[in-house]
C-alpha cells in the first residue's frame, strides 16, 4: 500500500465532516471541562454505521462458534482488499480523532478495543453474548483493570489484587489505577491473581473477571486530574469482597483448568494491538500540528517577514513533515500485513510504537515552539496535543518497556 | 418512484482559489473538490423520501473524471446508482447547456422527482433549474425550505423576501430546487462508502445523449469574460506599527472624520 485508496479517502472527508459538526463545537466542554465523551462517541458509531458493522460481525462470529468450530483467523474471513479495508476503517476514525482529541480515542479504544477485544478472546460463548456484544457496538462502556499503585509495566508479577475461592464463588479484592472509563464504565474486566496456597506470588495463575457498575463492594472513583488526554476519564477502581460466580470468570472453568503461570499469554496480544492503534494516533496528532504549524509559519510576521522565511522554522516543519511520512508509512504497512493476513511480531510492533510515540512529542513540542508565547497558551491547540501527546510515551508499554523488548528480540537472534 | 438527483462538484470550501492563465476561470489543478452544499440537501431530501418508502435514487453530474468522486460519495451516503456525462465536448457549456444535458438524462429516465440544489456554490447564477424545468415542461418550485409529499402531489413552503414561506403545490413530475438548511444531512455510513463501489455507474458522452454541437463552449450564448478579485481601492488606509500605536490612529482618525 503506498497510498489511502478514493475510499478510504472519502471516509477520511465524512469523519472531518463529523469531527467538525460534532465535536469542534464541544471541544472546549471535552478538553477543558468535565464533559465526558460518550454522548459524542455513541453519536459517531450510529452515524457512520460502526454499530451495525460491529453486531453484525458479532453474530456471525457468534452462530459460526455455536456450530462448535474453531475461531476463525481474520484471514479466513475476507479476501485481502476487504480486510485490507477493514483494517483502514479502524485505523481512519484514530487519525481523524486525535487531530482534535487524542483521549476520545482512549476511551474508545479501552472500551471497545480492549475490553470488548478481551472478552471476545477469552469469553465463553455465554459470556460474549452477555457482555461481549454491546461494550463493541457502544451501546455499553467498558473498561480493562490491570495497572494498580505499585505495579505499572510489572503488572502481572506486582499484581496485588486476588480472587479467592469460596465454595462456588468467587471474593474479589484489590485496587486499581489509572482506568481509562473507570468512572464510566458499565462493564468491567477486572485481572487479578488466584491465591494459591504454596504457590509464590509471581507464579500464579492469571484470572479475567466481568464485573457490572453496582456490584456490592465495586466502588468506582471520580476522575482523576491529569496532564493531559481530558476528553477521556481515567479513575481507580476499589474492590472489597466482591463476590462472584463462575459465570464471571472470563473462560469459565476452562480458565481454572490451566496450570502454571497461565492467563498471561492473551494480555501481550493486547499489548500488540495496542501498539498499532498508538501509531495511528500519532500520525493524527503529527497530522494537526503541521497543518497548524505551517498555518502559522505563514501568518506569524517578525520583523516584516512571514517566521516561515526563516530557516530556523523552515528546519522544524521539514522534520514534522519526515515524522508524518514515516508514520503514514508504518500505518501503511499495518494495513499491507492485516491484507495478507500477517501481522507484526512483538519487536516490530514495540519499534514502531517506540518510533511513534517518540515523533509525535517531538513534533507537537516543536508545534509550541513555533507557536512561541502562543503556543504556550491554552487558547491554541497545539498546547493541549503536546500536552496529550506524552501520554503516548508511557501507556500500552512505556518507551522503556519497548526498547527491552526490541533488545531482546535482537539480542535472541 | 424514481427520483434525479443533480449534483455539481465544487470547489472545497477551504480551497485556495487561484485565477488561471487566461483569467476566465480558477486553477483547478491539485485542488479539493467536494458535493455543492446546496445539493447535498437536495440529496438528503432524495434519500429521505426513499427511506419513507421504496424509491430508485439515482445521481448525475456533468465534469471531468473528478467528479466520479462527488458521485461516488453520493452512492456512499445511500443512492443507488449515479450516471455521470463525461465528455469533453461538454466543457464550456453554459447554465442553458447544462440544462440541456441534464433534461436529455432526464428524458431516458423519466423520473417523479428532481431534487438539485438552487444554486451553485462556485458561481451561484441560480439558473441551471428553472431551464431545466422549462425544456421538460414540467412545474418547478426555488429556494424550497420544507418538503412535503403526498398521492402524486408535493407541496413545498418557499424562502421569500422577508423571512416569509410561500406555499406552492405542484403536481408530480415535477422539479424542486431545495434552500441550505431545510435537513440535517446524514453522513456517508463507512459500509454505505465500501458498497458505493459496487452500485451500478453509468459514464455517457454527449453523443449519446443526442446532443452533439447542441452544448459547451461552441453553442454557450453566456461566456465567461474574465474572472477578478474586488480591485484594491485607495480609500482604504492601513493603520502600521504596535497595537498602541495604531489604536491611537484609529482614535484620532475616528475623530478626524467626526464619526463620534
């Protein structure tokens, strides 16, 4: 792929179209105020269809299990210019978003990407039906529960949060933060550690839970201040003796079943995906700021010339536009391998979120520069993307976790 | 019921407009194009008629291959198949040209309804509709603000000087030339863009239209002189220097004329 297809071009124009009726009306409610994004969201999903494509794929996905097959790879369900296409019909609403408001896109990928995504993976087919279907089409917000205060890119092995049994159920306890829709969500999947007598904390098993909003002992909190990314909540979530039923262990006794040090494997296909949407935000943020900056390079007159006659700038927005061909050519690539039905091992994913998430800080912080005493002001936006533009560096795996994981790979050959 | 749908693909409205060389148009080269505004409400109204019952709406538009695009975009959004006049002998054509070649479509077709839009976004000459109605003789509101349909009848409440409605009702075939504003229009579903590829695409050339040496520039009675900005007038004075400095000339020049 070296270029977006007319299509993908036309649905680039109806999201700007929607992005500028909808949500640049609001944005300073979303950005600087505590309007949460859902409303807007939801009104995204039904205008474009992404809610029908969303069920109707869930049915098919369903009745094809029912039938007691195996999951499907993508690969067998599309030939490669539809899930070529496919793939760009996720990737386009990312772009377009985050030229405005890169936490939309939290909460909308938490919601519908990870935690619809982790109930789809390892739900049962009871389950999927219950939970899975309405967190992907919207109708419900979903959030996935795995960082806790002490434990951040350790998450597993400084996992404290436990599930306990007792008889037939399940008692649920332990905190956790930085949840992305916590203060929201409807549907929760909430990861924790089996207590296992004689088995050290870092080797046991791994446990996926569904929990409703209301349960006696879930106590969701408010929105926690941040730096940056305001159109998407973030809260912690407190866990005292919630007790449930094996019909909300994601898996059923399936997942008991496994021994060892199970339940890990699935989070790091999270991780993978993750990492993919984060270019696609980049590129959108990259995309916005130099629009804007060279919007300004031209109008900003100093000493009677427009600051774009300047080399000093002219050096800035040459490498905004570098950072913006290479991360159009890795969004490119993303969509070439989903065609043939490949996709990227852990290393080369974790390189081009490190890229990525690199480029875009760099450029949204050169944007400010440009901007100079503007662009230090909330009143221009590209104060607020570098301001969200770092989140990029620390979430779905910190530069610092991406580095080890390409060194690792490197180091193996 | 069959309903037309006139489309003009436009400059975008964010689109730098430059004159071209020999001053009788701007450069169109790598420019955005998109849907005349007016005549994505017309389209709106098409689709809505549709989705209230069963209807064929189809899309045409007159221009180069660019505005495959604009119909395509229009296929996206729900009609079911466009015809697009693609020739080059059509380029040139005046508001009676094109009211020409829209009515020959027109005549193979033999739609209920026309929807198009009142005027056009780029040179706004408001003429394109009534011509077209008159060389199919059949009746015509403008500036259509709300649309109501009934048993072979459509009664429309018209913008007129004011702020006031006129209500007119005509009797179908007929043709309405919609005002901005009278819909919210709909976006094109991402499903409805990937299906557009597959609905049926007609391209015609003038010749089969029947319509040879009858269109363009040849048979244009208006033609394009020249295209201008506003000239620069010398009664405007630029004030120059800090913001103090030309706050107080405008105080002192507000005085000076005594405008206060």
């Amino acid at each position: 792929m070296i270029e977006w297809s007319e299509q993908h071009l036309m649905i680039r124009e109806a999201l700007q179209r929607f992005v500028q009726e909808e949500i640049v009306p609001i944005h300073e409610e979303l950005e600087h105020g505590d309007t949460p994004p859902y409303e807007v969201l939801r009104k995204m999903y039904s205008s474009f269809g992404m809610d029908e494509m969303a069920r109707t794929r869930f049915e098919k996905q369903i009745a094809w299990e029912k039938q007691g097959k195996p999951p499907r790879e993508k690969k067998d369900t599309a030939d490669a210019s539809t899930r070529a296409d496919q793939t760009a019909m996720s990737l386009l609403p990312i772009i377009e978003l985050c030229k405005y408001c890169p936490g939309m896109v939290t909460a909308m990928g938490v919601s519908v990407g990870l935690t619809a995504a982790t109930i789809m993976s390892k739900g049962t087919i009871e389950q999927k039906e219950r939970w899975g279907k309405d967190v992907l089409t919207f109708e419900k917000i979903g959030a996935w529960a795995i960082t806790e205060p002490s434990s951040g890119s350790d998450a597993f092995g400084g996992m404290k949060a436990t599930a306990r049994r007792e008889g037939d159920e399940f008692v649920l306890n332990g905190s956790k933060t930085f949840i992305t829709n916590g203060p929201y969500a409807d549907t929760i999947v909430f990861i924790c550690k089996l207590e296992e007598d004689g088995v050290d904390s870092r080797d046991r098993r791994i446990l996926n839970f569904v929990l409703d909003s209301g349960m006696p002992g879930l106590q969701q909190g408010k929105s926690l201040r941040k730096m940056g990314l305001h159109s998407s909540p973030t809260g912690e979530l407190f866990l005292t003796d919630v007790r449930c039923g094996m019909d909300r262990l994601l898996g059923g006794e399936k997942a008991l079943s496994k021994g060892g040090r199970s339940g890990r494997e699935g989070a790091k296909d999270t991780f993978n995906m993750e990492r993919a949407g984060v270019t696609a935000m980049a590129l959108g943020i990259v995309e916005r700021c130099l629009e804007l900056s060279v919007k300004y390079a031209n109008e900003r007159v100093q000493w009677e010339k427009p600051i774009g006659e300047y080399q000093l700038i002219q050096d800035k927005l040459a490498r905004m536009e570098v950072a913006r061909m290479n991360l159009q050519n890795l969004v490119f690539r993303t969509i070439e391998l989903a065609a043939n039905g490949r996709s990227m091992n852990l290393a080369e994913a974790s390189a081009m979120k490190l890229y990525a998430a690199r480029a875009a800080v760099e450029v949204a912080m050169e944007a400010v520069q440009v901007y100079g005493g503007n662009g230090y002001m909330s009143e221009y936006h590209v104060e607020q993307l570098a301001r969200d533009a770092k989140v990029l560096q620390i979430y779905a795996g910190t530069d610092e976790i991406q580095i080890r994981a390409i060194a690792r790979e490197l180091l193996s050959r | 019921m069959k309903i037309m749908v006139c489309l003009k693909q436009v400059p975008h409205q964010d689109a730098r407009l430059d004159i071209n060389a020999d001053g009788t148009w701007i450069q169109e080269d790598n420019i955005k194009f998109e849907i005349n505004s007016y005549d994505t409400y017309a389209l709106e109204e098409a689709l809505r008629t549709k989705d209230a019952g069963e209807a064929d709406v189809f899309v045409v538009s007159i221009g180069p291959d660019r505005v495959g695009q604009a119909l395509r975009t229009a296929l996206g959004m729900g009609a079911d198949r466009a015809i697009h006049v693609n020739d080059d002998e059509a380029n040139g054509s005046d508001s009676l040209g094109l009211a020409k070649i829209l009515a020959a479509v027109a005549k193979q077709e033999n739609p209920d309804l026309i929807f198009m839009g009142l005027m056009s976004d780029d040179d706004n000459s408001a003429a394109v509709a009534p011509m077209l109605a008159q060389l199919l003789d059949i009746p015509h509101t403008t500036a259509a603000v709300k649309v109501e349909r009934s048993n072979g009848t459509v009664t429309c409440d018209r913008e007129i000087e004011g702020g006031a409605h006129e209500v007119v009702e005509l009797t179908a075939p007929c043709l309405i030339a919609v005002q901005t504003g009278l819909n919210q229009v709909r976006y094109a579903s991402l499903k409805g863009i990937m299906a557009a590829k597959k609905k049926p695409f007609d391209v015609k050339s003038v010749a089969d239209l029947g319509l040879s040496g009858q269109v363009g520039t040849g048979a244009a009675k208006v033609k394009i002189d020249r295209i201008a900005p506003p000239l620069k007038g010398d009664t405007a004075e630029i004030l120059s220097g800090s913001t103090a400095e030309v706050v107080a000339g405008l105080v002192s020049k507000i005085k000076e004329l005594g405008l206060l």
